[in-house]
C-alpha cells in the first residue's frame, strides 16, 4: 500500500496562538506551564488535524518553541558558555540563546549577552539559530525532547514518525570560531550522542525516525561526502530496531544521488516538485530493500497540485519498487506555507480555487494514496474538480493579460541601459543637486509607533475614513521631514508611514499579486511574514507613492527621495507562480515600477531609492546556478532603474554583509549609489570594495539600527574615516545600515543628530 506522508506541519498554530503565547510569556503576562501547555494543545491539535486527513507518516518532534536547529544544539548540549547562567530553568537557557540576555543594573550588574547569530535556512526566509561550536566541543544527550514528544504522541494514539535534523547537516549549519578544523570534525562525538537518542526512542516505541540532511541537495566537498558515508554506516548500526527516513529537500539531489543511495537507510525522500527528473535517475538505483518517498506536492509555494502530473510520478515508482516501498509526501516541511486556506473567505471562489495551503495539501495527499492504492476510477470525482480547478486557472484572464505580454515583447536590452554612463551622470546630479561632500541621509523608513499603526489598523478596518487616513499621513510626514531636517540631514525622505510592510504595500495596488488575511509563515521565533500571492501577470494600474513623495517633497528644498521595492525582492518575499520561469514575473514587475519611476522623476523628485535587500538570498543552492539567476536579477533592476534622465539619482539598498559572491552584480546594477549594512562587520566588507574597485557612489551604514543602543559622534566618526581610507571621499555618503521603522523617535533623534555630526567633523578635518 501507497502511504500519505508529512515531513513537517507549520508550528505556529492557525491563530498565531504560538506567537501570542510565546510573546505573553516573554512579557512575564504568563508562567512557564502556561506556555507548555499551549505547545502541547497545539501539537496535539496538529497530529488530530493530520490524522483526521489521513496522513500515516506523521510527523513528531517537528514542532519547536523558537526553532529546531536550536532545538537540536540544546538536545546535544551544545550551549555556548556565555549562555549558562541564564538560569535554573532549562527554557531560560533556551530563550537565552534565541533571544539574548538583557543586562541587569544594581550590585549584581550582569553585562548584557547578545543572542546566538539568525541566518536564514537554505533559500528560504525561515532564520534558523546559527549553532555555534567549540574546538574539542564535547556532546552530550542534554534534553529529551524529541522522545517525551513521541511518548506525548502515543498516548494520543499517533504512532509518529519522530523527525531530527540529520547530524551532518547540523554540523555544517554551525559555525567554530579559532578552530583550525571546520564542525564536521566533531562528527564522532556528536555521532555517540545520536547513537544514545535512537536507542532510547526506540525503547519508547518509535519505528520510523526521519532524519533530514538538506545539504545533500547542495554542492559537497569530498570530506562532506565522507561524513555523510561516515555518519549514516554508524547511524544504521546504532539503529538496527528502527527506519530511518533520510530527507533531502529545496532541489534534487543531482550528483549526490548514488551518495544519497549509498547510506544505506531504509527510506529515501525525494523533491519531486524542484527537481521531478531525478525519479527516472533514482528508480534503477534504488536497492531492493529501500522505500521511496515522492515530494510530488510543493511544501515550498501555496498552488493546489497538478494531482494528473504527480500521479504519473508516483504510478511511475510504483511500477518499480512497488506499491509497498513508495510514499507520497510534500517536497519539504510544510513549515513554509500557511496552514488554512478556509480561513480566506474573503478572497474569491475562482482564486481559491486555484490555491492549497498545508491542510488541503495533506488532503491532496491523501487522495493521492488512494488513487494509487484504489485506483484512478475510486476518486475520479475529485481528480476532475481538481483538473478543472487547474485547466480554470491556465486559461483565466485575470493571469494572462495581452497588453503585459505585448509590452514585454518589446522589452530590447537599450532599456536597460541608463542614457549615459555613471561618470557623467554624477556630474550632472552634482550640479543638480547641489549636495555637500559626505552626504548624509537615511535608508528611508522612520518609527512606525503604535499611533501609526493603529491610524493604519482603523483605516483598513473600516474605522477611519479614507481622508482622515490621508490627513493623518499627511502629518506624519510632515513631522518626519521636520525632525530630518533639524537633525540637518542633507538627503530627506517621506518615512514610509503608510507601508506596513515593503513588498505587501506594491502587491496591494500592483494587478496580478493577492493579498491573504492570515497567511502566516514563520519567519523566525514568534516573528511571522504574510508573504502576498502573485497569481498573474503584473501590471500597474495607477502611481503608488507619487502622492506621498511629492507632498514630502513640496515641504522641503532639500531632495526627498522616492522610495521603492525592487523586483527581485518582490519576487524573492511573495509566493510567485509556478506557471512560468520566475525570469519572466520578475521582468514583469521590473516593468510596472519602471511606470512608476518614471513618474516619481516627472513630479519632479530627483533621487529614487530601489531597494533589494533580497538579491542576495535569491541565490539559486547549487553554484552553477548563480550565473543565469544573477543575470536576469540584474536586468530586471535595471529594467525599472534605467529609463530616467541622467541628472536623476538612483540609489539602492541592500542588508546584508556577505558581498564578495555577488561583487560583480552588485557594480552591473548600476546604480548611483548603493547603501549597505557594514556597521556589525566593522566595515569589514570595505575591503572587498577596496580591492575590486566599486566605480560608483556608496553609503556603509556606519549605524547598527538592529540594536536599540545609540552610537557616539566618535565611534560614527571612526568609522567614517575607516570608510574613507578604502573607497574616494568623494563617493561616500553617510547612513545608517537599515530602515529605521522598528526604532523608537528617543533612539533615532539622538543616533542621527550624533551622524550628521560625524559627517561634519569629517568633512572639516579631510578638505
Ligand atoms: N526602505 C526600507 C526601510 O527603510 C528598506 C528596508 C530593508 O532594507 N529591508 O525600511
Ligand atoms: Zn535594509
């Protein structure tokens, strides 16, 4: 028999109930117990809901308080010395390292302890806790987690396929600082650990352990392939009771398939969604003793699934392997999609149609179990609504519009091309505007406070009414160009008060994108994204912050620069189509803001900020991916940047500090000026622009504003001529390293009045 899998179900909860309890206990608003329990009732409510769908495999120990990489250092101990004392309790420990430790004041003044490093897992904009490792690092089995949730399961009578992150993968996604060797050299010791945990899960009943190795869909050194091989020999001999599952996902396993097929575990899973060829490459391969889980339903995106296509895959493996050793399951955890569609009444019964998130995609499995164990005929009922939900979808005209497709094909590469080359552009800005060397300006958002999002809240809501809305930004804005331009910046802008978030702000007023209600995706901890839905082709209707920036504009001589959301981030943070190459949506969307900078420069605003503070994380995982990926990502930038007068300024804006792998497409933007994140590298990243030679105008954020602590004169000031002895004086510009919206006014006023005197004590002492 065909079995319905899960690899991983959203943890968050329908509501956001794990948020809420989570920033409750926090806030001191609720007892340790109470935050327990609401992990327990929603885990409990987790397994009913899958169980109810039908779903055989599922999934336990998947389900985190914070996040699972930190689940997993604090399973094996792996909790750095700073974090010891946090407190007796082991989830102040944990809390501690997700979150930091405030100082304390008095006698007993603890110093404060920031929090373990975030990046963001793979290609996706989960952020995992980087763990963080020691030379000569000693494991021990420090939590038992993963088995009290199975016992919890069982009880409940779930028989629970307990997921782990696999040891190989845990390593690389840590870090060892002053260690000579890299973290795979403590595989042996991490390894005697994970030996102890497989053998009391099975003690406690577990038959199937799945073990995730998503580096195995990366490109592998020799020494990571030995580990795997290493790794997997012991782990089988540790495990003779048990099953284990070994998962890849986010792409095919490509040149690590016979390596993948080599670990001898009893279950392999496969993407079938990123990569559905390598079905065809694995079957002859497979060992006869080996059950096949088929990732034919997108774990990554939110689309009902071709139900015809992915039964191809799974008939296709059956007939090979057999009906006993194939599963059907997501291509990956459905950690990344929302959790109800149901909940989205007020989106249309035609788009919704078209749309599954994680309880329909369960669903969807199950169905396809069936089919394959029953036959077509058995549920041929659902197929057809299914095939006419998809066959609705690829004709509607609400996804394909003619004008976009006919404006596209006149697209030839002169529009990508600024009228004239960077060096005489800038003198033409020079003489336009007139700015002082050194300009200093911001990254363009200033604090969002409770008044503004609640103007905001009431507006949506119905409570306020469109003209007390705009009144009410009006003087916003007006305040915010106010305080810029007593704090004497050189550079304003409108402070974004109207946006409660850059890319769903555009998706709301661009054709082609759809906004849900309760959409949540973890982001990290209790943080949560309501990525939009960008179902068709896209197109702008009317200008979307022209009225804005021309009012900030009309109330200052210094520029107001206009501020916009690149493509590729608005690619890059949205769930895109899966009907045609993401190269396409994003010229797509290069195409409307091009519309839309076009008229921000004809309402007369001469600086236009594109931000695309996700350029870099749309890195395609395998390396021989990055250069075709790169290049339309820089094309669609340019599409929207290219089309203004040479004495109009572009800027843009990145956060992020890992440069060297993207240099050369960072200098083909070709934007005037770029402003970065340097101030937690300590400008470290100058150096890679000094040595290659950045031709164009640049802003290191010399202002770290993720933390609430504001810099000194002298700290900016050391910084500024740090940045001056690597990049021409005459090309730097003075900013902080982000937006500044999760500021407070009493933290921004000061940290800026202190910047601009930087700037100022620079210019004096270097003309
Ligand atoms: N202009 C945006 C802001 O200032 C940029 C945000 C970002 O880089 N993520 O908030
Ligand atoms: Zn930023």
């Amino acid at each position: 028999m065909v079995v319905a899998a899960n690899l991983g179900f959203p943890r968050i909860g329908c509501n956001r109930e794990l948020k809420k309890a989570l920033e409750q206990y926090w806030s001191g608003a609720i007892s340790a117990d109470a935050l327990l329990s609401q992990g327990r009732r929603l885990r409990a409510e987790h397994w009913r809901v899958q169980q109810a769908l039908g779903i055989e495999r599922i999934p336990v120990n998947d389900f985190s308080l914070y996040d699972h990489v930190l689940d997993t250092a604090v399973l094996v101990g792996a909790v750095p010395r700073r974090y010891a004392g946090a407190g007796a309790a082991e989830l102040d420990t944990y809390f501690a390292m997700a979150r930091g430790l405030a100082g304390a004041a008095g006698p007993s003044a603890a110093a404060e302890v920031p929090a373990m490093e975030m990046t963001k897992w793979f290609d996706t904009n989960y952020h995992y806790i980087v763990p963080e490792f020691e030379p000569g690092q000693r494991f021990s089995l420090a939590s038992t987690k993963p088995i009290d949730e199975l016992v919890e399961a069982r009880q409940l009578g779930v028989a629970g396929r307990v997921v782990l992150l696999g040891p190989v993968s845990f390593l690389l996604l840590g870090k060892m600082p002053g260690g000579q060797a890299g973290p795979l050299s403590l595989l042996d010791g991490l390894l005697a650990v994970y030996g102890e945990l497989l053998a009391r899960l099975a003690a406690a009943g577990a038959v199937w352990v799945q073990f995730d190795e998503p580096y195995l869909a990366l490109d592998l050194t020799e020494e990571t392939r030995q580990a795997f091989s290493h790794a997997y020999h012991r782990l089988n001999q540790a495990s003779s009771d048990l099953s284990l599952m070994l998962a890849s996902y986010f792409g095919g396993l490509g040149d690590n398939l016979p390596l993948a097929l080599s670990l001898g575990t009893r279950g392999l899973h496969l993407d079938l969604v990123r990569a559905p060829r390598q079905l065809a490459e694995a079957l002859p391969l497979v060992p006869s003793s080996t059950t096949l889980s088929l990732g034919v339903v997108d774990g990554r995106n939110v689309w009902r699934t071709d139900l015809d296509r992915a039964l191809a895959l799974v008939e296709q493996a059956v007939d090979v392997v057999g009906s006993d050793r194939v599963e059907v399951a997501p291509s990956c955890s459905l950690l990344h999609v929302p959790i109800d569609l149901e909940q989205e009444t007020h989106l249309d019964g035609e788009l919704r149609g078209w749309l599954a998130f994680a309880r329909q995609k369960l669903a969807e499995l199950s169905l396809l179990a069936r089919a394959a164990n029953e036959g077509r005929t058995a549920v041929e009922q659902e197929l057809s609504a299914s095939r006419q939900a998809l066959a609705d979808r690829r004709r509607s005209p609400r996804i394909h519009k003619p004008e976009v497709a006919a404006r596209l094909s006149t697209i030839d590469p002169s529009l990508l091309e600024r009228h004239s080359a960077y060096p005489q552009r800038a003198d033409a800005q020079r003489k336009r505007l007139g700015l002082p060397r050194l300009p200093t300006t911001t990254i363009g958002s200033f604090p969002q406070t409770p008044d503004v999002r609640k103007a905001r809240a009431d507006f949506k809501a119905g409570r306020a009414s469109p003209s007390d809305y705009e009144s009410f930004c009006r003087g916003q804005i007006a305040g915010t160009v106010r305080a810029q331009e007593q704090i004497g910046l050189d550079v304003l802008a409108h402070g974004e008060c109207e946006r409660n978030d850059m890319v769903e702000y555009f998706a709301e007023q661009l054709d082609g994108y759809a906004i849900t209600r309760n959409g949540w995706v973890q982001s990290y901890g209790s943080r949560c994204v309501k990525p939009p839905i960008l179902f068709g082709d896209v197109a702008r209707g009317q200008a979307m912050t022209v009225r804005w920036s021309s009012y900030a504009q009309s109330l200052s001589s210094r520029p107001v620069k206009g501020m916009l959301t690149g493509p590729v981030t608005m690619l890059k943070w949205s769930f895109v189509r899966d009907d045609q190459p993401l190269e396409l949506t994003c010229r797509q969307i290069g195409l409307a803001l091009r519309d839309e900078v076009l008229e921000l420069e004809a309402a007369g605003i001469g600086i236009i900020q594109i931000d695309e503070p996700a350029l870099r994380e749309g890195l395609p995982l395998r390396r021989a991916d990055w250069p075709t990926y790169l290049r339309w990502a820089v094309d669609a930038f340019r599409l929207a940047a290219s089309a203004v007068r040479d004495e109009t300024q572009i800027h843009t804006h990145m956060c992020y500090a890992q440069f060297a792998d993207i240099f050369d497409a960072i200098v083909e933007l070709d934007a005037d000026v770029l402003s970065i994140e340097t101030a937690r590298s300590r400008m470290e990243l100058l150096d890679t622009f000094r040595a290659r030679g950045y031709p164009n105008e640049i802003g290191p954020g010399i202002y770290d504003i993720h933390s609430p602590r504001i810099p000194s004169r002298a700290e900016m000031e050391d910084m500024l001529r740090r940045a001056c002895s690597c990049i021409d004086a005459d090309r730097l510009w003075v900013n902080p390293d982000c937006g500044l919206k999760t500021r407070r006014w009493q933290e921004v006023i000061p940290a800026l009045e202190a910047m601009v005197a930087a700037a100022q004590a620079v210019r004096a002492g270097s003309s």
